[in-house]
C-alpha cells in the first residue's frame, strides 16, 4: 500500500479524546477498549455486543484507592499495583510511568485485515507506546503488540515490556497449557486457576519450546476441558527467545494475561529517540469450544502466519534413523532409490556428511566446519543431489549453523564468537558450543553457511536446520550491555532468516530443535514446518501431536514413520499403527528401507499413494478432534475439506482394556445433508462396517461410526467423499 492510500484509508476516530471507543473486530468477536479521562481502559474481548456506546458511563464500582480500572497496556507506576505490562527505570530519577491516551486511528491493511493503533504518551518522561492491533475478519484472531518510544532526553531502562496486556473477567478460568521435555514435548494440562499468578516461560533461550509451550487455551466459565461449546480464548507468541505469559486472578478476581519477552535478566537500555517492538502475541475467542479456537488459529496460520503455507511439503525419507553417521555414497544412494520405489517425494540427508579435519563421524566433532567430507562422499553433495533429481526425488540437506563443537576449526579460529562469560568455564550440551547471534560478524558466518549450502547443488530443494543445545552462562564478547543478549540473540536469528527469505524465497526450511525446541510462530514465519520431535514412536506420537496441534496446524508438522523397536522408547508398534499416525501431520520415514520385509514395502506404498490423495485435507482443511487420548482408550481424529465434500477420519486403539469396549467416534464438520461415501483405506479387512456404504453426515456426527478398534494399535483411516 502506498503512504497516500494508506492515509486515505484510515478512518480517524479521535475527535473527543476524552470520551472514544476503540473497536477492534473480526467477524464473529470483538475487543472494546474506551480512552476515558485520559487512560485507555479494556472493556471486552468476546463475543460482539453491539454499539459500543453502551459502555459509555459504565461504573465498575472500583474504590477509587482500590487500584485501576483494567488498563489496555498498564505501566508500573501511578495506582496500579499488578504486574505490569510495562515497567520503565530512569537511571538516577524514577520507575513511575503514567500513560496517557493521545489519538487512535484504524485502516485496512488488505482484505480482510485491519489494523488499529493507539497511541499513548507519558507527558512527563516522554516514553510514548503504541498499541497495534491487527484484526483478521475471517479467521476470527486478533494479534497485539506494542513499541515503545524513549521520546525524552536520557536513556531509559526498560525492565518489563510484554507484547499485550489482556484482562478477562469469568467466574471460572480453566488453563491448558503445553509442557514436557525433549522427546516428550507439548503435553497437555489443564487447570482451575486460583488467585495469585501462574507463569509459563523459558529462561533457556534458543532452544525454547520443549519444556513449555509460548501458547495456551483458555476455557471460561468451566471447570472441565469442552471440544465444541463454551467460550474459549487460546493465544500464542510468535517469538523465538526467551518468552513469559503470566495470569494473575487479582483481587477483583480478574484475570490479567500478559504475554511478551521475557524480562528475566533482560534490562534493555532504550537510547534517545529510540523505539523497542513487540513481538506479535496472537490470539482468538470463540464461543464454539477448544475445538473452533485450534481451527481459527489453524487458518490464521495457514493463510498469514507461516512462511508460504500454500507449499504442500514433500513426503520424504530422512537419513537419520536409518544410517545416523554411518553412510557412504552407497548407502545415500540406496536409500534414494527405495524413496523412489515406495512412492516418496524428497530424500533429506541428515547429519554427518561435512567436516574433513575433524570429520562428522559422530556427534563429537566437526560442528562449524561446512565443508563436505570428501572421505566419505568422494563424488560429493552435487553427484547425490543429481541422482535424486535425475529420478525424480528432491533432495534436501541439513545444517546445524548456529553450533561449534569444540574439536574443530572454527572453535579455534573464532572463540570469541563462541556465547559465555568471560573467565567462566563454557559448558557443552551434546559437546557443542553456541555461537553468538547477537554479533552481526556472526550472523555474516550463519547466513554464509545456508548460502554456502545452497551452493553444494544446483536446486537443493529443502533444508532442515537442527539446533541442539540451549544457552547456559550467557555472555557475548561482542555487546556492551550483557543484558541484551537474549534479545539480541533472537534478533541475530531474524536477520540471517530474513536474509536467507530474500534471496532463497523458495527452499523449504524446516526448523528443528533437537525436534521441538523451535516449535513456535516467530519461527514459523521463516520456516515452511516444525521437526514436532525426536520421539518418532507412534504411541508417544499420539500425545505429542495431539497438543501440537492444538495451536499449530498439521501442514507444518513433521511426524516420520520409523523402526522397530523404537530407538527411542523401545516400544514396539504395528506398521499400520506407525503409518496411520504419521498420516495424520506431515508424512515421512526415517529408517532403512532395506530393513523393511516385502510386505511392509507394499504397505508403505499403499499407505503413501493413498496419503497422497487425501493430504490436502490435512494441509489445508478442517481438523475435528473426535476424541481426546488422556484418560481414553480410543484416538480420533478427522480433517474435513473447506467445502465439506471430502473428509478423512483417523482411529487409534492406545490402551487395551477388554474386547469389548468398541468406540464410537461421532464425526464433526460435516453437512447433514449430504450423504457420503466411506471407504477405510490401507486395508484389506475394514474394520467398519459401514465400508463402503453410503451414510448421511447428520447420521454420522449424530450417531458416529464405530470401528471394531478393540486391540492395542489397531487402527484405521477412513475417506468420506460427498455423493454427487
Ligand atoms: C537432532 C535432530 O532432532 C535429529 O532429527 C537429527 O537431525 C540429529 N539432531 C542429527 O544430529
């Protein structure tokens, strides 16, 4: 949009500054705030409730010394004495910060997509703030941020500066969040919050997404977890460092949610004139239950917030599992072939192919040195690449460029690019090092090492970049204020992902942190999807991404199907089990081919041409939640298309308690008027037996389908297709 188009479509609101509403809607909800006597005060986020004059004089019967009124963006400082969205120290003089409402205006910023910014000023220390709120219509998700302005004349400090401040007030808040550990991650727990303040936040940098989630789903009113009724709020940050989302029920048995970067051991000096910004904390309110919340954040991602998401990712086998360090040229180019032979679309060589010095035969060494090892592929990157392509196979690579291991060159030649503090001892996490994002000679090597990738082939076709440690004894040689690290870091990222986006728009990237240390929507703006986990057991699966996907749509969540037992939980699960589970995200393998009986090849064949007709759904259609794994014995799940003339309906048996106990999975989503045919696929004993039939959608989601799923790891996968 043009600056004149720009300023033609704002819509000025700010006649009386004393007495405005400010709306921010999208189709089906709406956020109030008011600028009254000088503040701007948060009225309502929910569902709409017309004019917003109605609040005009609303008397919340606070005690005037009892605190404030719910502040849009409430600094420290003045009556308010909750935990603030802003806290400013002026080194020598005050930590007070009193906002005032100065103007607002609204413009479109494309279809469907309006953004509102309010502006607000303290007039004693000139900090300004900007609100910005991004509404998009369709999608039902309002993203908030904030930038904050140092308008005086000495550096400020700020010690808080959350994204968003939201105040909800419910008789009852239910809290699911997403927790775990490597291998283990986005499990799922839900609570009643009482008074005081809840936290969920990382502190390790990096690496930030396996020990808690930057998400949630907030149910209001309730005290259980509700698929499809009830008003639920769920939101999600959209950064790659250090994050907090904090709950406070106040006294007034309000619930404050702020939601930004964490401010631990993050002061951040702001100069004269300079401005600090936000990042995006996105979020959705529906009163259709858990269910609707995933589904609106999925399309908002979808159609805004991941990187190109109308690319469908290629199925693909990656190394990993099937060679680990252990390969030559031969073994790369067997497993080419059989991805040819099964069906799959992309071959993506893992770790262990560079370093000549110290050669990356194990997870000890080489980490910096990009070179290929030439011991080990004589014919190098460009020979595997062309055989992949000359069949008809993509080919894709990974990096892991942020690390160093300590044998190696790079270590030695650059060691004050290595994170630390000075006179400490730097510890290894996978015997790796972390190299210094926040230098920008840094980021010149990380960019250079993509680039340099990119180069070993003409038409690399994806790239999984790894990332296996965190931050510990933070420090970098290149800053002055240590304080600025964990920022600096995350901005360090950002700028190597925007310079690889710029010139390399078309590669699919995926991000993978020791499998889901980066699953997060910051990162998502530059990644095409997510490594959801190390644990490719189907069983572990199933509650890994069960919670992923709460918050994060399929289409970017890897899930490969791999060996028995599993390497990492010993489990030993059918094939069928294996490849109905990982149909249900993005589908890939990682063991080896040769590993497999004729029999499970031609399963795989089938199971993978099948996946290939029906895998638009998953990338880009509905998800029905049909039954919840924890305290179940029986997972479903389905994916319905936007038109509603496809589905596919995905069953797990997870727990064996008797033969008797045959689910009934009540399909979602469909139109009760329109008869579908049901075909169960991969199969040659359906285990339904309506297979084949022709049933109306009112009878399929009013009385369900049920399966005789009756042992463990019986499964299936049934295609609805709408009678013409
Ligand atoms: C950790 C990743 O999550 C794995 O998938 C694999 O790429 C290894 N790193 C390689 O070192």
């Amino acid at each position: 949009m043009t600056l004149a188009a720009i300023s033609a479509a704002i819509t000025l609101y700010a006649e009386n500054p004393s007495d405005t509403f400010i709306c921010i809607e999208t189709e089906k909800s709406s956020m109030i705030l008011e600028a009254r006597e000088g503040e701007v005060i948060f009225h309502h986020y929910g569902s709409k409730v017309g004019d917003p004059a109605q609040f005009k004089g609303l008397n919340s019967y606070r005690r005037a010394d009892y605190g404030t009124d719910p502040q849009a963006y409430p600094a420290t400082g003045g009556r308010y004495f909750n935990e603030a969205a802003l806290t400013i120290e002026h080194p020598g003089s005050q930590w007070n910060t009193e906002l005032e409402y100065i103007s607002h205006h609204s413009y479109g910023v494309s279809d469907g997509v309006t953004r509102t910014c309010v502006f607000l000023e303290d007039p004693m220390t000139a900090v300004k703030v900007q609100l910005i709120y991004d509404a998009y219509r369709d999608e039902d998700v309002i993203i908030c941020h904030s930038e904050i302005t140092n308008g005086g004349k000495k550096d400020i400090i700020l010690r808080n500066f959350y994204s968003s401040s939201l105040p909800v007030k419910a008789g009852r808040y239910l809290l699911t969040h997403f927790h775990g550990s490597w291998a283990r991650e986005m499990q799922m727990t839900s609570e009643v919050l009482t008074n005081g303040i809840k936290t969920i936040e990382t502190r390790k940098g990096v690496r930030t997404t396996h020990t808690e989630n930057p998400s949630f789903i907030l149910s209001l009113d309730t005290d259980s977890w509700n698929e499809n009724y009830g008003e639920v709020i769920a939101g999600a940050l959209a950064w790659s460092g250090n994050y907090r989302l904090s709950f406070q029920i106040d006294e007034t048995d309000r619930l404050n949610i702020l939601s930004g970067i964490n401010p631990h051991a993050s002061a951040y000096t702001l100069g004269k004139g300079e401005t600090f910004v936000t990042p995006e904390m996105i979020y959705t309110y529906t009163d259709e239950g858990a269910g609707q919340a995933s589904r609106n954040l999925h399309d908002w991602a979808r159609n805004h917030g991941c990187y190109d998401s109308s690319i469908t990712c290629p199925t693909l086998l990656n190394s990993w599992e099937g060679a680990y360090f252990d390969f030559d040229t031969r073994t790369i180019t067997d497993m080419i072939d059989d991805v040819k032979d099964m069906g799959l679309e992309m071959f993506v060589l893992d770790d262990g192919w560079f370093g000549t010095e110290y050669p990356r035969n194990n997870s000890r060494q080489g980490l910096g040195d990009w070179e290929p090892n030439t011991a080990k592929i004589p014919e190098g990157i460009g020979y595997l690449a062309d055989y992949a392509h000359s069949r008809g196979v993509k080919f894709g690579i990974w990096i892991e460029p942020e690390m160093v291991s300590p044998k190696s060159r790079l270590a030695k030649e650059h060691p004050e690019w290595i994170v630390g503090s000075e006179g400490r001892e730097k510890t290894t996490i996978r015997n790796q090092w972390l190299l210094d994002l926040s230098n920008p000679e840094v980021q010149d090597f990380v960019f250079g090492i993509f680039d340099s990738t990119m180069k070993l082939a003409p038409g690399i076709d994806y790239i999984k970049w790894d990332c296996n440690r965190h931050v510990e004894s933070f420090g970098s040689t290149h800053l002055d204020e240590q304080s600025h690290f964990w920022i600096g870091y995350t901005q360090g990222f950002y700028n190597v992902l925007r310079r690889i986006r710029e010139k390399y728009p078309e590669v699919i990237i995926q991000a993978c942190a020791s499998g889901g240390g980066r699953v997060e929507y910051g990162a998502l703006k530059w990644f095409n999807e997510v490594w959801t986990s190390d644990n490719t057991e189907a069983l572990s699966r199933v509650f890994i991404q069960y919670g992923t996907n709460m918050i994060y749509p399929a289409s970017v969540t890897g899930s490969h199907v791999s060996a028995v037992p599993n390497h990492q939980t010993n489990n030993i699960t059918p094939l069928k089990f294996r490849f109905d589970i990982a149909c249900a995200g993005r589908l890939g393998m990682e063991l080896q081919p040769k590993d497999m009986t004729e029999e499970e090849r031609d399963l795989a064949r089938q199971a993978i041409t099948t996946y290939k007709e029906y895998r638009d759904l998953i990338f880009h259609g509905d998800l029905y939640r049909l039954s919840s794994p924890y305290g179940s014995d029986h997972y479903a799940l389905m994916y319905v298309s936007k038109d509603k003339k496809r589905a596919v309906v995905f069953g797990y048996c997870i727990k064996y308690q008797a033969r008797t106990l045959v689910p009934v999975f009540r399909l979602n989503g469909l139109d009760p008027d329109t008869r579908y045919s049901i075909k169960e696929l991969n199969t040659e004993k359906p285990q339904f037996w309506g297979d084949g039939k022709t049933l109306e959608g009112r009878w399929l989601s009013n009385h369900g389908i049920n399966p005789q799923l009756v042992k463990l790891y019986d499964s299936g996968i049934w295609y609805l297709e709408a009678e013409e």
